[in-house]
C-alpha cells in the first residue's frame, strides 16, 4: 500500500529552476509524510546525483471542501 502512495506521489511532485544545479521540488500532500515522491523526482532531473540544501516540511487539515489534507514536503536540492 505505502509503494503504490509512493508511485502515485512521484508523478505529482513539481521541480522548478531556480539556476544552473538548484532545483526546488515541490511534493503532493500525503497522509503519511513520504518524500518518495520529492526523491523520485529528485533523481529523474539529477541523474549522476543531488546534495539536500533544504528541506520544508508543512501540515494541512482540511478546513473546507476544496482544501487538500495531508503533508507537504519541500525541498531545495543541488545537482552533482
């Protein structure tokens, strides 16, 4: 069950530039705060490797009907 939260995640996690190797990754919210999505992303774009530089950890709890539920995970990651 925890796998396929993992592989679902992995394709909703963003990576956007921020210069040459910086990337920030942005995870879905999960229940269970996985950052398999943020690693799975993290090593498409960083083939040969990537350093953390930081990481932003948030909880959402729902306070209506469009507001998602779950952990977001951050972060800001440097390529090899």
């Amino acid at each position: 069950m925890r796998a396929m939260l993992a592989l679902a995640g992995c394709t909703k996690a963003t990576a956007s530039r921020i210069d040459d190797r910086t990337l920030r990754i942005e995870g879905p919210g999960l229940p269970s705060g996985s950052t398999a999505p943020n690693r799975c992303v993290a090593e498409r774009v960083c083939p040969k490797g990537y350093r953390g530089l930081k990481e932003l950890e948030r909880r959402n709890t729902s306070d209506g009907p469009r507001s998602e539920e779950g952990i977001f995970t951050n972060r800001t990651i440097r390529s090899i």
